[in-house]
C-alpha cells in the first residue's frame, strides 16, 4: 500500500479531502460544499458537526478500504474563527461567522486602553476589519455580551487547531493562526499582544507547524499535525520549492499579494490601504496587500457586456493584442478611466465612465484591463520593501488566465520574472509538507515551480 498524508481543506464554500503519496502527487480528491446552520442569534454559521463527522467518517473509509497506508492527517482552514471549551472539554459555542457584525465599541475600547487605534492595529498587524474579522475581538464579545458562556470558557483553540484537538486531544496553537489578522500577536515582541495577559486571558503557546501526535483509530496509527491558517498554507511549497526570492500573487474575488522576504514593519500608511501581516510557519513576518480585484472585474465585465450587447462571459474571448495595448497606453498616458483616482473609485468609475468613447468591447476591456493592472502593481508595491531582493513574481489563481493580465505585469516589472504557478491544491499540498517527516520515506525534493508561462 502506498503512504499517504490526508489533509483536510476547510473552505467557507467548499470542504476538501486530498491524499498525498510520499511524491506530493495527489492520489484522491473529493470535494463538497456542506449545509450551513444559524448561530443563536439566527446569523448563518458553517456547522461544525457536520464537518467533523465528515472527517471521522472520511478517516474511517479511508482505513477500511485498505488502499492506502496513511502515515499522516492535517488541516487548513480559513482564519478568524475561534472555539471555545469548557472544563469537560465540550463546545461552548457555534463555529461563529466571520461576517457576523458586533458593536464597535467592543474593539474601541481596546483601541483607546492600548495605545490608540493606528498604534494598535500596526503593533498587531491586523486591520480594523470589523465583525468579527480581528478573532481576539470574539473573545471581548463573548465577556461583554455573553458573560453567562464566559465564565464557562476553559480553553480558546484557532479553527485549525480544534480540528486536530478533535483527532489529538491535543491542545496547541501555532504561527500561522495567530498571525492572521486577529489582535493577539505583538508583531513588534513577536509574543501575544499585552492585552490578553492583562485580561486574563490564556492561550496555548504556540508550536512549530512540523509537530505531530501519534493517533490510533480503529487499530490503524498515524500522525496528525497541528493545522495550519489557509493563506499562510498555501506559501509553503514555494517557499520549499522557489530557489530565488519572490512574491506571491494569489488572485480571485480578492487579490492577495504575500511578500515573505519584506522584513520591514508594517507601517500605519500600509495599514490604511489594506495591508497586514501573516506569519510563516517558521514565525516569520509575511507582509500582504490585498485589491478586490475579482469584485472589480465580475462588475465591469457584466456592465461591458450590457453596454455592448454580449454574454457577461464574453471578456474570456479578448485575446491580448500587443498593437492595441501600446495605442490605448499612448492615447490615455497615466489616465485611468475606469479607476481614476485609484481603487478607491471604482464606485466612481462605474457610475461615471461613458462607455461611448470606446469603439468595440475589445477596445473597451482591454482598457480596464490596463486600469486594473496599475491598480494591482500599486497594491504589489506596498510590499516591496527599499531594500528588494525578490527576482521572480509567481501568479495563481483566476487571473493567472488572463494573459492581458500577465502580459502587462510583466512590463510592470521587467526586472522580475513574472511565473505562473501549475501548482494544484497549494493550501493542502502546503499542510502535507510541513508534516512531511511523517511518512517513512519522504521524496519531496523540489517543486516544478518554474514550468509555467513565457512572456514573449
């Protein structure tokens, strides 16, 4: 039988199963989206019972069939979200929505005990995201608002780690969870901010990523880690597999822009235009921005398609066309129709632009893909430090098909090369290899990082 490591992909819309062999070549995956349930107070929740029976049951088959050996069990999942435990080690709490929205004032009165908002928020790292966005504001909530389930919290576990306390018993909280934009990690000490000691809140200490615990089920031993927060999962084969510093673009509805070797702080100017810090499995700083890029172009794609008479899917015909680029580029200059005063505008740009002035829908999405990119390069410089030493641009995701996109990111900076990445599944295949000194023999040697896209 081969070895396999299973990792668990715990998504907002889909929930994922991959088996890796010992090659990091996946062998099985099965994906579903699962019902959602409401929380006490009728706010819509992904329910946890139902995923931790899908993964007891999953580990189970997996064991009876007999196909695969499996040497080892992790998780990533989404961030910003807590469980809580009692004294008997039961659940307090629904798997709360991020979204969910909660008073203002249970974060400023934070800001005003500790330093003052902009202090705050750049010693954390974190945004003032709202809801319950920054998780070390749950725990606030929950002393103010539900003092009655308070008092009966014994241990605070990152939705990562509660997966494999599930398996364990175990626990533990790591890097990655912690340094996602919760409040709770003092980025200039690189210990938990303050203000949990202060309010006598206890945490785990945080261990490496590559800890495992043996675990028996139905006679079958394996190995489970710790889990490991999404973002910073999917860093890890190119921080394995690139030989030269790089950036990461990862696009979709959101554009984040993750820069791992960006040593200098976050400053509060960075803080005000969408940036934060994660932190690497290692504890090292990862410096992000991030651009709704995928909402901007799903809005002017449809209103394209309106104002031109075609399929809102029609963008995916436009093919890059050189001579046009450098005619709208010598026409319009630095003029940006559809963002003209930066991302900020893009309300603005698509209440005002008159569409009339463009000749063709190609003419017309060529130009806002030209407006878009400068948007995004603004968003990737705000994590290109003085001193920039990053040689290669690796691109997933959506807009890693857009060769308008990539064409023009490349003569954006031509002084980097711009890759985009083959690789499947990076968020699991990131959680298989930080535990990859489960399996007997691991194989793992590099990643084909490099086989990817030419720009002519």
């Amino acid at each position: 039988m081969k070895e396999v490591i299973a990792v668990f992909d715990i998504g907002k819309t889909n929930k994922k199963l991959v088996l890796f062999d010992n090659h990091f070549q996946v062998l099985y995956e099965n994906e579903r989206k699962m019902n959602t349930i409401k929380d006490e107070d009728g706010f819509e929740c992904d329910d946890i019972d139902l995923i931790t029976t899908w993964i007891s049951n999953s580990l189970k088959e997996i064991i009876l069939q007999k196909k695969y050996d499996l040497a080892g069990v992790n998780f990533s999942t989404y961030g910003a979200s807590l469980m809580f435990l009692d004294k008997k080690e039961n659940r307090l709490t629904p798997l709360y929505n991020y979204l969910k929205e909660i008073p203002s004032s249970v974060s400023g009165e934070l800001f005003v005990e500790y330093d003052g908002k902009n202090e705050f928020c750049r010693k954390t790292a974190s945004p003032a995201l709202g809801a319950l966005l920054n998780s070390g504001i749950q725990i606030l909530w929950l002393q103010k608002e539900k003092p009655e389930i308070y008092r009966e919290i014994e241990t605070i576990l990152h939705f990562p780690q509660y997966l494999s306390f599930v398996l364990t018993g175990k626990v533990v909280s790591e890097p990655t969870s912690i340094g996602c934009h919760t409040f709770m990690w003092d980025f200039d000490k690189m210990d938990y901010h303050d203000w949990l000691k202060d309010k006598n809140i206890t945490l785990p200490e945080p261990v490496s990523n590559k800890s495992v615990f043996p675990v028996n089920v139905m006679s079958s031993d394996f190995k489970v880690g710790t889990g490991i927060h999404d973002s910073s999962a999917s860093l890890v084969p190119y921080l394995k597999g690139s030989s030269e510093e790089f950036i990461l673009v990862s696009t979709g509805t959101w554009c984040i822009n993750m820069n791992p070797f960006n040593k200098e702080p976050l400053t509060a100017e960075q803080l005000q235009n969408d940036c934060l810090c994660y932190l690497t499995p290692e504890k090292e700083q990862v410096k992000s921005s991030r651009l709704f890029m995928g909402h901007f172009h799903e809005n002017w794609s449809e209103k394209l398609a309106r104002h031109f008479g075609v399929a809102n899917s029609f963008y995916k015909t436009v093919k890059r066309n050189d001579n046009l680029i450098e005619s709208l580029v010598n026409e319009y200059g630095q003029i940006s129709e559809f963002f003209p005063k930066g991302k900020e505008s893009f309300e603005e740009g698509l209440q005002n632009v008159d569409l009339a002035i463009f000749k063709s829908y190609e003419e017309s999405y060529t130009k806002f893909m030209v407006d878009l990119t400068d948007v995004c390069v603004e968003s990737i410089q705000l994590v290109i430090p003085e001193v920039d030493n990053t040689k290669i641009l690796y691109v997933t995701g959506g807009f890693a098909r857009n060769e308008i996109f990539i064409y023009l990111l490349q003569k954006k900076f031509p002084n980097k090369k711009v890759i985009v990445s083959e690789i499947d599944n990076a968020t699991a295949l990131g959680a298989a290899l930080v535990i990859a000194d489960t399996f007997s023999n691991p194989a793992f040697s590099e990643l084909s990082l490099q086989s990817n896209h030419k720009i002519d």
